[in-house]
C-alpha cells in the first residue's frame, strides 16, 4: 500500500511515523509514505496557498489553484493506476473499522489534509473522491486525522501487525469490544486476575471472553449490537 500524503506540514508526520509498528512496515515494505508539501504549489513571492474567504468570513482559505495542482502531482506519482483521493474533513464520513476494512484492500491512497478555515469548494468537487472525519469535533488541520487513518488502515494489512498482535484479537474486528485484558502480577492491589484466565483451560478461556465482549459492548457501546 502506497499512502500519498498532500499536506501543508511534512514535518508533522515525522515522529508518530518514526517508531514502532508504522516504521517497522515501512521497513518491511509493505506500505511506504511519501509527501506532497503544498507550499511547493504557492504563488507569488511567498509562495501563499491561501486568502481571504467570499463572504466576509473572518479566517482564511485554501486557494483551489495551488490545491488541485498538489493532488495531480501527487496523483502522477502513481503510474498505471488511479489512487481515491481522500480529504480529511470533520464534514466526512465518520472513520471506522469497516471504512479501514475497505481501504486497506487499496494499492493507494492520497490523503488531502486541509488547513485553517478549509479549502475553497471548487477545489474540493474537483478532485476528491472521498471526504473522511475522525469525529464530530474541529481540528486545526487534516493531519492528526490523516495520521490515524494511515495508521489504522495499516494494521489491517496483512504482515504489518506481528502474529502475537494480530488486528482478530481488537476491538471492532468482530463487531465487538474486546475482552478485559491482564497482565502480571496475579494479584495487585488486593484485585485478582479472573480465575477462568489462569485456568489454562483454553476452551472455557475462550468462551469467558466472547461472553465478556458482549457484556462490555452491551455496556459500553450499545449500538454496536444493534
Ligand atoms: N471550517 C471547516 C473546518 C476547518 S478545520 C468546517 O467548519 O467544516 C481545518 C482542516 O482541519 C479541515 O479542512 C480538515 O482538513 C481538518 N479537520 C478538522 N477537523 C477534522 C475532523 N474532525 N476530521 C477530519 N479532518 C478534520
């Protein structure tokens, strides 16, 4: 999987891509992220991406030349086929596993995060195939948000996620919560681990934890069961 990342800040993806799972994928090749700065499709003397909003709003808005001309070129990097676009929008579709699901049956993926007030509409009708939200709240840009859909999506890609880790195990892959997990001590402060989870008996170990995931779900998370 080849993510595509069109983003006014580069810098920002450094570090959460730097460690751990994320690098160890890039590593392995089995995705690789490259970027697209925006300011590299600015005009004028100061490179500016964007002005001020018709309308009279206060704030400030990404200018649809300097957009579009990002998302072709980084579109051209994709010989041969033809990447979804995404743009990151607290306007989306709510991201979930089963959108995560979908992506990661992608070859590529080219990821639009917008800045300050958003991005001139005309832009946007123009080339996204797909606006994405994380939540029903504002960020101040689509990077945190594109951030954890990189993520996301690449633990569903087999190889990323080592056998002891593997995405069956989580929350949402069954349409569940996942279970109350312990580690060591057995004991600790007064609070026991369950029974059943040192039994050994790995039948009845299964069986708890599946009983536990609905009940938590029920709890917690009600309409998932729905
Ligand atoms: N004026 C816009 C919000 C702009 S926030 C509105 O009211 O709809 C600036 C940028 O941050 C957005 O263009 C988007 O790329 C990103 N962003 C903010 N909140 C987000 C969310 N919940 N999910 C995904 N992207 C978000």
């Amino acid at each position: 999987m080849i993510f595509e990342i069109v983003t006014l800040f580069p810098g920002m993806f450094e570090s959460p891509f730097n460690d751990s799972i994320i690098k160890r994928a890039v590593e392995k090749e089995l995705i690789s992220i490259g970027f697209t700065d925006l300011r590299d499709f600015g005009t004028g003397p100061r490179r500016s991406v964007d002005d001020y909003p018709y309308g009279g709003d206060p704030g400030m808005l990404m200018c649809p030349g300097p957009v579009v001309e990002a998302v072709k070129s980084a579109k051209a990097k994709f010989a041969g086929h033809k990447p979804k676009v995404l743009f990151m929008s607290p306007q989306g579709e709510p991201f979930s596993h089963a959108i995560a699901t979908e992506f990661a049956q992608e070859k590529s993926l080219v990821i639009l995060c917008g800045r300050y007030k958003g991005i001139d509409q005309r832009a946007l009708d123009l080339c996204v195939d797909r606006e994405i939200s994380v939540g029903d709240f504002v960020l101040s840009g689509g990077e945190i948000p594109a951030m954890a859909v990189v993520d996301a999506v690449s633990r569903l890609i087999p190889g990323v996620l080592g056998n002891g880790e593997s995405a069956g195990q989580d929350s949402f892959f069954d349409g569940l919560l996942s279970p109350p997990q312990y580690t060591r001590p057995e004991e600790f402060e007064g609070i026991k681990v369950p029974d059943i989870l040192i039994s050994g008996h790995h039948e009845n170990i299964r069986k708890w934890q599946k009983e536990t995931a609905v009940e938590i779900t029920r709890r917690k998370r009600p309409d998932l069961l729905r």
